[in-house]
C-alpha cells in the first residue's frame, strides 16, 4: 500500500491557512480588478476536485489503496479553492464565488479506463504546476502571488503522488499500463499542436451534456481560461515547452526508456500496441 507513506509524506509538508500565507502583507494597490477575476476563476476550477473524487472513487472500486489516497488529494485541493475563497472574500468580496457557482461544476463525469485517467491527471498536476508558477509571477499583489506559489507545490507534489501509482500499474499490469500512459502522454505532450488548452478541466467528460461538459464551460465566464493563459499570465511556447519536457522526463523514468520528443514517445507507444497484440491469444 502507497497511502499510508504518501499520507506521511504529505502531512509532513502540509501548510498552515493562517500561519504560511502572509494576510498582512495584503497591498491593495498592487491588486487590479482584471487580477481578481481571475483569481475567482481558479477558485470554481478547483472547486472541481469534488465531482472528480466522485470519478475516482466509482471507477476505482477495485483499489482501496488509491481511493484511500484520494482523501488526501480531495482535501488539499478543496483547500486550494477555499484559500483562493479566503482571499476574495478578506480583500474583494464582491467576486467571492457564490455556493451556486461552486456547485454548478458538480456534475457527472462518464466512466473511462482508470489507468487513461491516472495519467491525464499526473499531466494535468504537472501542466497546472505551471500554469500556477506563471500566474505567481504574473500577479503583482504579494499575498496572492505566495498563494500562487504554495498552489504550484502542492500540484507538483500531487503529480509526484500519482506517478507512485503509476509505476505500481506497471508492476502489476504491465504493457496494459504503458499502453494507457504512452497513449494519454502522446495526447497531452502535443498541446502546442492544438488549439486549446489540455488540462482535464478542459475535456469533454459527459456525451449527454455536451457541449457543457467540460469544467470550463460550466464556470461564470467559460471563455476565461484561454484568456488567462494566452493575455495574462502569457504562458507560451516556452512554457509549454516546459510542460512537455517534464511529462517526457516522467515517462522516460518510468518505461526505462529514453523519449526526447513526443515522436519517440509515440514511436514506443506503437512497438507496445504491437508486443500486446502478438502476445494477445489469436482470434481465430
Ligand atoms: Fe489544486
Ligand atoms: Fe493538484
């Protein structure tokens, strides 16, 4: 079992709502209304961490282990969004995000393969790590850009987590989970080749309620996020970069196995579909 060391390692670095952030240093000037808008974005966005526990608890049934980790994980990300929340409502409460905002993002996600969506969200920590990490620079106001700051920990702590249960699917599944994880890493390591902007926040995840069936589309202003990333915290080619070499990095640890791009990741991804279906009893 991972949880129980993961619990450790996380409670040993957990922070403190009103002893690690600095409230008194609160600078209104440094604080611009197109700021705080944001800041309320992000709160809802967090706020999704609810509807996928949900997610990870029913397509998890069989694995105790992760589902007793996700406790911890649901927790610390609903304390991202309610110290986002705290902000708002000591220095902007008029963009405090109402219960009704929050639960608008509650709805339900479709069942898919537990390994596919492991590694979506090992991405999307390491991707969020970022975006947050930009957005501390782009903020000019010094409580929020330490918020920012202990945010982008907790994610990258958050990939770290599930890549331990990462690398137990391939003790236990083996090409069955470096098929799933090349396949999710192909798609998410290409995000400069598609429009939008690859965080599962962002994917479609109920046929029935499609359109409005991404995170996004369900927030106050769903045309927030391309905005943010693209006018604001500016995160570009560079960054992107960044993203894609880390999410490679990752892989090329776990498969034991060197990926400089996302085309040797592919080129893998490939030779792994061919070794299962050589090995998979013949149809005939
Ligand atoms: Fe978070
Ligand atoms: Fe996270």
């Amino acid at each position: 079992m991972l949880y129980p060391e993961l619990f450790k390692q996380l409670e040993a670095v957990r922070w403190n709502m009103e002893k690690d952030i600095p409230w008194d240093q609160f600078d209104a000037a440094k604080l611009t209304d197109e700021q705080a808008q944001t800041i309320k974005m992000n709160a809802i966005t967090e706020w999704s961490a609810l509807p996928a526990t949900e997610m990870f608890l029913r397509d998890n049934q069989g694995d105790s282990d992760f589902s007793a980790f996700m406790s911890v994980w649901f927790f610390e990300e609903q304390k991202h969004s309610l110290v986002l929340m705290e902000y708002l409502r000591r220095f902007r409460p008029e963009l405090a995000p109402t219960e009704e905002e929050l639960h608008e993002v509650r709805f339900e996600f479709d069942p898919a393969p537990a390994l596919e969506t492991l590694m979506l969200h090992f991405c999307g920590e390491i991707r969020l790590n970022h975006w947050y990490r930009r957005a501390s620079e782009w903020h000019t106001e010094p409580v929020i850009k330490k918020i920012y700051d202990t945010l982008s920990k907790d994610e990258a702590r958050h990939g770290g987590a599930y890549l331990r249960y990462m690398k137990r699917a391939i003790q236990n599944a083996g090409n069955e989970a470096r098929a799933a994880f090349t396949k999710v890493g192909v798609l998410m390591a290409s995000a400069r080749r598609t429009a939008q902007a690859l965080h599962p926040t962002n994917l479609h995840v109920n046929q029935a309620l499609f359109p409005r069936d991404t995170v996004q589309s369900r927030l106050p202003n769903p045309e927030w996020l391309e905005h943010w990333l693209d006018q604001q915290i500016k995160f570009d080619a560079v960054w992107e970069g960044k993203v894609v070499e880390r999410i490679l990095h990752n892989l090329s640890l776990l498969m034991d196995r060197s990926f400089k791009t996302v085309q040797e990741l592919n080129r893998y991804r490939k030779e792994i579909t061919r070794e299962q279906a050589a090995a998979a009893p013949s149809a005939a």
